[in-house]
C-alpha cells in the first residue's frame, strides 16, 4: 500500500493535462513537439475518416497541417517502425527499437518463408537503383498470363523493414518508399544496443512523459520479456525517489512529482474533442475503462450484426469525462460528414451547452476532413441510464 492516495478524477486531471499541451499554432516545430510528447503516433489505413495518425495529431493541434508528417519524416526527425503497432517516432528513440529488430531477425522469417528466399534480390535492386515501392517489384509473367505473383517480394520488403535493414525514406499517396538504413538514419543518431535495464527504464520514463502516471503492466504494454526489468527498475526509481507511487481506488499507479504539480493546474474550457480510436489517450482499453470508467470496443472487427454503435465509432471526450461516441463518415466526394449516429452515455449537466460545443467540435471537424457541410442521419440518442 502508498502513502498517497488520488481519486480517479485527479488521475485523469493528470493524465489529460500532460497529454493535450494544447497549441493552436500550425508550425511543424509544434507537430514534431506532439509526437516526442506521446513517444508515438499510430499510423492506420483505415479511412473512414481522415487516418489515424493525423486524426491524434489535429486532436491536439487545430491548426495541424497533414504536410508536416511528410516534412518531419524527410528531414529525419521522425521515422517509422513498430511501436505497439505501425507508428511515427522520434528519431532519437531509434536505438529502442533496436531490440524488436534483433527479434525480428530471428522469428519473422518463419512466418514468410517464401520472403527469406527474396530478400538477398530485393536489397540489391534498392541497393542499385535507389529507392522502391513494393509496386517496383511487379513484372509481366512470361506466359502472358497477367501479372505474376509479387506477394513474396512485397513480403521481404516488409520483412527488411521489420529487421530494421530498410527504412521508410518517405510515402507516395500513402504507399511506402523504401531505401537502405544506412541511406535514412542520420549519421549521429546513437545505435548502441540497449541493455535490459536501459530499455525498462525508457518504457517506465516514455509512458510517464506521455501519460503522466501508470502501472507497472501499462508500462510493458506488449512488449514481450521485459516484465522483470520494468519490475527492478521501477523499484529502483521509487527508492530514489525519482517517481512516486499512488494508490487509486486501491491499485497502484505510479507517477512523479512534476506530474502531481499539474493537480494546482485548472483544466481548459470544457470543449467536446472528437479522438480516434487510435490515439495514445485510448489505446489500452483495460487502463482506459479503470480510470475512466469508459468502456470502448472499436467495432469494424465485429460483424455487423454484433455490432452496439457502428463500424468506426468515435470517442467523445467532454472535458474531463469520455461522455459517448459519434459514428460518422467522410463523403469527401460531396464533401459532407455524415453523422450516422451519436450516442451519449453519460447525461451532460449542462446540456444545452454540451450541444453547442458538440456543434461547434463537429464543424471543425469536418472542416478537417475536407467537408463543407454536415448531414445528420439520427438525431443525438441519449443511452445514459
């Protein structure tokens, strides 16, 4: 048990003062500053909406411009590689990455055998002729039966890529330009392999800069065979007293004394921010339903007849509680939002002001995505109980 106890309410003061810092400037300094911020921004596909990693980012900047990720990928301060997933990272945390590479090299060619077999050709075409997208890598089959099968090669790209031996050098319309890692990563960044301890203790020190406290499990989050470094040195850090342990409703959390400042901190104006279910604030539901007390499933991997909300359904944040989810779309053809549903779990106590932010946020939202109007498919629904 610790000495100091916080309500869930200060936790997530906390949490949303450290991870909204809040900006209305539109310069790239502010965008790379974000990203160093959360340690990560997840890049997704799916674009029911515009795509994840620029959704995270407006979120916090609303004048955010999708060019500056080109930019910042170009000249080197970020890159891409795995966080939890596919994500954009600060080039200097480059060398932590450098354990799931190794990982990589050993395991990830058992799941593409016929990549293994590519790999050697691959390299030295970028080798030779710069870099290439996987589409480079189709050829007309000699029987003239249409295309042959390119699977393998894009396979061993992205096998390379994993391995840390190709980088990202940039995207096209989204599709990945591969080059050579000498090529991309600049010459001073440091590539000394972490020891155990060393990464236990970026994973605790990373999670508290983003998040602003944590456990110990949300610190290993997916990340296999650390659990008992993080254990040590998290221990360490406490008996330094360098990070502090909290008990919430019972559990343990651990945080800082500059994190526990922020408690002095008023919160912003109560706006409604519309988050994708990607952001770093969302991303570890079991953590997110704990302090939150905000259940989230993201249902376009439920089938449709499973489905409570909708295929892509948003979470709607009011202030300091996670309040319902909107369902929308981007018609970008038409240039309309369509709102197919929002759903409101928690009854507002101020209502009608609710209503006029939920407004004004979906305004700037589809302006965001290239929208000029909005169309209302259902009404608010109101599920509270």
């Amino acid at each position: 048990m610790t000495g100091l106890s916080i309500s869930k309410q200060q936790a997530c003061k906390i949490v949303l003062l450290n991870q909204f810092i809040g900006s209305s400037d539109n310069d790239i300094n502010t965008t790379f500053d974000i990203i160093n911020k959360l340690g990560y921004v997840q890049i997704d596909t799916i674009s029911v909406v515009a795509r994840a990693h620029h959704h995270t980012l407006w979120s916090r900047s609303a004048n955010y411009l999708p060019e500056h990720l080109d930019l910042l990928q170009q000249s080197r301060q970020i890159f891409e590689y795995w966080s939890h997933a596919a994500a954009y990272l600060p080039m200097n945390d480059y060398r932590f990455c450098l354990p799931r590479m190794q990982e990589m090299s050993t395991k990830a060619v058992t799941w593409y055998p016929q990549a293994k077999k590519m790999t050697a050709h691959v390299l030295e075409r970028i080798r030779e002729e710069g870099p290439l997208q996987s589409k480079d890598f189709e050829q007309k089959a000699k029987n003239n039966s249409g295309w042959w099968d390119w699977k393998p090669a894009k396979q061993a790209l992205e096998l390379l890529f994993m391995q840390g031996k190709l980088m990202i050098t940039e995207r096209n319309n989204f599709q990945k330009v591969f080059d050579l890692t000498e090529r991309v990563l600049p010459s001073n960044i440091n590539t000394s392999f972490p020891s155990n301890e060393e990464y236990a203790r970026y994973l605790i020190k990373r999670f508290l800069n983003s998040h602003g406290l944590g456990n110990e499990a949300e610190f290993g989050y997916l990340r296999n065979g650390m659990k008992v470094a993080i254990h040590r040195e998290l221990k360490s850090y406490v008996e330094d007293g360098e990070i502090i342990p909290v008990s919430i409703e019972g559990k343990t959390y651990y945080t800082t004394n500059s994190h526990l400042e922020l408690l002095n901190q008023r919160l912003p104006k109560r706006r409604v921010k519309i988050l994708s279910p990607f952001d770093n604030l969302l991303i570890q539901r079991k953590r997110l339903s704990f302090l939150f007390d905000y259940d989230y499933q993201l249902e376009c991997y439920v089938p449709q007849n499973k489905r409570r909300f909708g295929y892509f359904c948003l979470p709607l944040l009011w202030g300091d509680q996670f309040i319902g989810r909107l369902d929308a779309k981007a018609d970008r053809q038409h240039k309309n939002l369509i709102v197919q549903n929002i759903f409101v779990e928690k009854k507002p106590l101020q209502l009608d002001r609710f209503k006029h932010e939920l407004e004004l946020s979906l305004q700037q939202f589809a302006e965001f995505n290239g929208c000029e109007q909005i169309e209302w498919r259902q009404p608010i629904s109101f599920i509270h109980s």
